[in-house]
C-alpha cells in the first residue's frame, strides 16, 4: 500500500516521531495533517537528539519532501527556529511545503493560551500555551488569518483589527492586561512573510497528485487518540482531531484512497498535563519507570504521568483509527521488572464499552501481572533474539488487540528496532 499513516494510540508522546523517521527512509511524501507545535517528537540520530515540534520528522531524509497540511496551525517562529537548529547541527534537510490554508498561530494567541490557563487556575486544562487552541477558535469562529494572508498581505490589516478587536476587549476586562499592538502585529508578520514565502503551497493538490501516481505518502499524527477533540478524554484534550479519519480533512487527501494505519503504542502508559489517566501508577515504580523512559514532556519539559498499559482503551483506539497493525515502542523500558501490569477492563462487567472507562479510576480496573525479563534488549536485533518472556508480553497484546505488532522499537536510536512485516506493501 502506497499510502500509510502513523497514529498516537494513548495520551500522545508514544515515539510516533522515531516511527515516521525510520518509515520516511522509504516514502516520498511526509505530512502533517493536525495540531501545530505543541506536538514534541525527540528524534536520535548518531549522537544527536534532535526535538521536532512542528516540521515533519521526515525532514531529516534530504530527499524526501515533509508538507505541513491545511490542518495544522502553523508558528512561523517556530518553524525559523527549528530550521536555524537544523544548520547549526550540518543536517541536510529535504524541502518543506506549508499549506498556504493552515491558519497561523501569532504571539497574541499564545499570550491569550497562558492568560486563559492562570485564570482557570485548578481548573486549567493543562495546554503547552503554545497558543494552538486560541489559533483553532479563531479558524472556527471564521476570524483566522491563513499562511496565503500574510503571504499576500493586501487585506492583512483589515483581518488583524477584525481579529484582535474582541481579544483587547477580554484583555482589558477579565486580564487588565495591555493591548495588542497592531503595528506590532504587521512588523510581525512582514518579518516572517520574508522567512516563509518560499516554502508554502497548494499541499493538497501536491497530496493527491503523489496519490493519483502510487508514490508512497507517510501521514504523521501528532499528540494521541484520547486526546482527540472528538474521542478522547473531553475537556481534557487538544484542539485537533487526532485520529486517522482527520487525515482526509487536515491532510487533504481525496477519500477514495485507502491508509495503511500503523497504531503507536507504548509498552507502558503515559500522559502529560491534567485530566484521567486509568491505570496511573504512583510510588517507586513510577519514578523507577519514569526515569528509566526519560519520561519529560519534548516540549514542556513537564513530568509525564505514568502507568501500565490499558488494553481496553487500546482496543477502542484500534477500532476508531481502523489500525491496520501496530508499532510497539520503549520495550526495552521494562527490562529488570519482576512483574509486569497491564490492564484488562473493568471490575464491572456490565459498564458499557465507550471512552467514559477514561474517567474510571486505577481501583476500578483489572489488573493482570505478567512475568518480567532481565537481559537488556537493545543490542537485540531480532525477534527470535528476544526473552521468552518479552514475547509473551507482546503476543498477550496483539491477542487481546487482535492485531500484530509489526514494529517493535527497542531504544531511541533510529536503528534500534525490529520489523516483523512489510509496511510498505
């Protein structure tokens, strides 16, 4: 299959990023199709770590094309800043297409994102405050300013007052802050006008005309599906539809093409930010499981919540992306556990199968303890190479998933993993 994508099947930070970077070897197309730069991939190559927030993790293979989709809002400083990072390391870049419709994130949406979060104050949802909600509420409430706007900037500064009219009203009344600058607005914009222009384009015509031609297209998901808009752990997620349905809409892709969907997994749980997490762990094997997994948020820094996995919401999250198989990340995390926990379901056989189980609490789930492995997995190069133990560990998963892991990563390195089957197909 031509065209295969890459899904967050939890809370987000499942190693999607490594996944993309070792498939995006064989595509010629990489995409993003949601969310902006709140979304933090770390990307291992040789001796250097390289954190990607907004542009695609297909950038590091020169000869490939990495396109920000329609569905993305898109930071221009963010986008200068890693491109700046990416020459200062001597990385040869592929080229970069932004969607002249992806609406832009301006410092005034990020100023509102940390505004809006103090003033809830316990009741804050736990956002980057990289301003992407502030940037999807001005899409939807058809107020937005588009890249092909600052790009063809005529009627940028009737836009910006429409714009900015009702947030100095909410910065005056409810913040007692200062309000946006509209000459500072324009400056801002004529300055990364200069630094984008040659990157943008009509991403969905380029999209469908690789499809039309079976040129291999790899769509990479940003954050996770319970944090999905629709699906996930509501209020308590992001601003975008996450999942692989959103492809067709964010990406531009036409619907009479079929997705090959890889669903990223983590051995264990994590999740960043406020909100339920079933199956959170506290204690010693928190912190042991946390630090063992660097468990830090790529963009925040922040301390990831940690947990065993939850099978049963994983199995929800199958259903709703139509996974075709999944990538089994941070194996070799749970290396030197006695036992292992997974999660089974509820205590309460008779709760209805929906993502209100995201709201249960870790006493109402069941537990099943599965033994551990000793030996170190990341000089493992094989399968058959692997503990009788850690392969019981991912049978137990793909029989409960009904579906096989076909990649199994073993560390952070790019080359640190094991294929099982052809993704490419």
């Amino acid at each position: 299959m031509s065209i295969v994508a890459i899904i967050g099947l939890q809370w987000g930070d499942e190693g999607k990023g490594k996944i993309t970077d070792v498939l995006a070897a064989d595509a010629d197309l990489v995409v993003r199709f949601q969310g902006g730069a709140n979304a933090g991939h770390t990307l291992v190559v040789g001796s250097k770590v390289i954190r990607s927030h907004l542009i695609p993790s297909g950038i590091l293979h020169k000869d490939k094309i990495s396109v920000i989709g329609s569905g993305c809002v898109f930071d221009p400083e963010i986008f200068d800043k890693e491109l700046t990072t990416l020459k200062k390391l001597k990385i040869k870049t592929g080229k970069i297409v932004i969607s002249n419709n992806a609406h832009v994130v301006f410092p005034f949406h990020k100023l509102m994102d940390g505004l809006k979060e103090a003033h809830l104050g316990k009741a804050a949802i736990g956002t980057t405050k990289m301003g992407i909600g502030p940037c999807y509420s001005d899409r939807v409430n058809r107020i937005g300013i588009r890249v092909s706007e600052i790009i063809n900037s005529k009627n940028l500064k009737s836009l910006l007052i429409k714009n900015i009219d009702e947030k100095n009203f909410m910065l005056k009344h409810r913040y007692k802050q200062r309000p946006i600058s509209l000459k500072k607005m324009l400056d801002w914009a004529e300055k990364y006008k200069e630094i984008i222009k040659g990157y943008t384009g009509d991403t969905e015509v380029l999209i469908n005309d690789y499809a039309d031609k079976s040129r291999k297209i790899l769509f990479e998901g940003a954050q996770g599906t319970f944090l999905d808009l629709e699906w996930g752990t509501y209020p308590y997620v992001t601003s975008s539809n996450t999942i692989a349905g959103n492809i067709y809409l964010g990406g531009g892709l036409s619907p009479k093409y079929k997705i090959n969907v890889i669903g990223v997994v983590k051995a264990y749980s994590t999740r960043v930010g406020n909100g339920p997490f079933p199956g959170e762990l506290d204690g010693e094997i928190s912190e042991l499981l946390r630090e063992k997994g660097n468990e830090y948020g790529a963009t925040t820094g922040r301390p990831r919540r940690v947990g065993w996995l939850n099978l049963d919401l994983l199995k929800f999250a199958v259903l709703m992306n139509g996974v075709s198989s999944i990538a089994l990340t941070k194996l070799d995390v749970l290396s030197g556990f006695d036992e292992i926990g997974v999660f089974t379901g509820t205590k309460n056989s008779g709760r209805k199968k929906n993502i209100s189980k995201a709201f249960l609490k870790t006493n109402d789930l069941k537990l099943k303890l599965i033994k551990g492995w000793q030996p170190n997995l990341g000089d493992m190069d094989l399968y058959k190479e692997l503990p009788k133990n850690a392969k019981s560990y991912i049978k137990f998963i793909e029989k409960f998933l009904n579906t096989k892991a076909s990649i199994v990563s073993l560390g952070a390195q790019r080359s640190k993993y094991i294929l099982r089957e052809a993704i490419w197909k």
